[in-house]
C-alpha cells in the first residue's frame, strides 16, 4: 500500500520501524511507492506558492512572483534533486553499514533514507505561504524530526546495539550535510549557467 508507513512514523515511529523491517525490502515499497510520491508534495507547492501567492520584501506592498517557466523549471530540478539525493544517502548507508552491523547485511538504507526524510517532505506544504521566517520554522522543527527518526530508526532496522547505532546514525547525519553543502554549491553553479529564477511583480 502507497504511504502506509506514514501516520505510523509520526504516531509510533518504534513500533513502525519494526514493521518497515520485517517488510520485504524492495525500491518498489520503500522508494517507489515512498519517495516518489511524497517528494512531489515540496516540488508542487512550492511551484504553487511562488506563482500564485508571491511573497513581499519588508515594507513595500509589491509582490513577488516567479514567472511560471521559471517556476517549473526549478521545480522540477528540485524534485528531481530530492528523489536523487534520497537514493544517494541509502546507498551510502548501505556502504557504511558494512561497518556497524554484526550478522544482517541486508541493504535497507534506501528504505531508511526513505523513511528518515519523510517529515522534510510532508512540511513541503507550507511552501504554499511563502513567507520566510514561517517557512524556516517549519523546516527546522521538520529537520529535527528527521534526526529524531534517523537516530531511533537505525539500531531497530539494523538490529545493531544503541551505542553502535548512536555511532551509525551520526556518520550518516555526516554524510547528509555534506550532500546538502555539495547540493547548494551545484545550485550555485545552476544559477550562474543561468537557470535560475526569474521574478515578476504585481
């Protein structure tokens, strides 16, 4: 079933990563029917909120738009960056996982990847307000939820002691900044080839 993971990691993410684990690990379940689905959320609104909403800079009444090629342009670079990247970070937990886990290596980072950005993803509604200081509020409390999963999902999925787990859950945290640095620094070099975002006011 498509999300049907998804009230369970907000509700009682233990007991959901349990059954995430016993789940046969396949894309199709885990990436497909996941990642797929949920990275649209952030992709669609943000298109929506930009081209229809707008937001104002400080006291000046006009609002900002960005014109809708624009738009769809960087939404659909985003979307694509995302279910990218999503990809990359489980394969990278897959290699890592050599070290920490003692019998199972079964693949399950794309699965853990997967699950662990969910919050990232669902809070990708606000971006239909574009309004940048609740926007950053979300995304953190969104982002800290993410660790929070990150940190309880890792020694339940790779059945791994606690302190292992603590050790494999901050190499991973690692890995993801970095990627998230490499991907701003590609944006940069994005924007300066000149796809970038183009504003209209109203």
């Amino acid at each position: 079933m498509i999300l049907n993971h998804l009230w369970g990691l907000f509700s009682h993410p233990d007991q959901e990563w349990e059954s995430i684990r016993k789940e046969p690990n396949t894309l199709s379940r885990h990436y497909m029917a996941h990642t797929i689905v949920l990275a649209a959320i952030p992709a669609v609104c943000g298109y929506l909120g930009s081209t229809q909403v707008g937001w104002t800079v400080g006291s000046s009444p006009e609002v900002y738009k960005l014109t809708t090629a624009s738009a769809l342009q960087l939404s659909i670079l985003f979307y694509l960056a995302m279910i990218t990247g999503v990809l990359i970070l489980g394969k990278f937990i897959d290699f890592l996982s050599v070290t920490y886990e003692e019998e199972d290596h079964t693949p399950r980072g794309v699965a853990l990847a997967s699950y662990t950005t969910t919050p990232l993803f669902i809070v990708g509604l606000i971006a239909l307000f574009p309004v940048l200081w609740l926007n950053m509020l979300v995304v953190m409390i969104a982002v800290a939820y993410s660790v929070y999963l990150l940190y309880e999902g890792i020694p339940i999925l790779m059945k791994i002691p606690p302190e292992k787990g603590f050790m494999f859950a901050s190499s991973v945290l690692t890995v993801g900044l970095v990627m998230m640095v490499g991907m701003m620094a590609i944006t940069v070099i994005i924007w300066a080839v000149g796809v970038g975002p183009v504003f209209t006011t109203s």
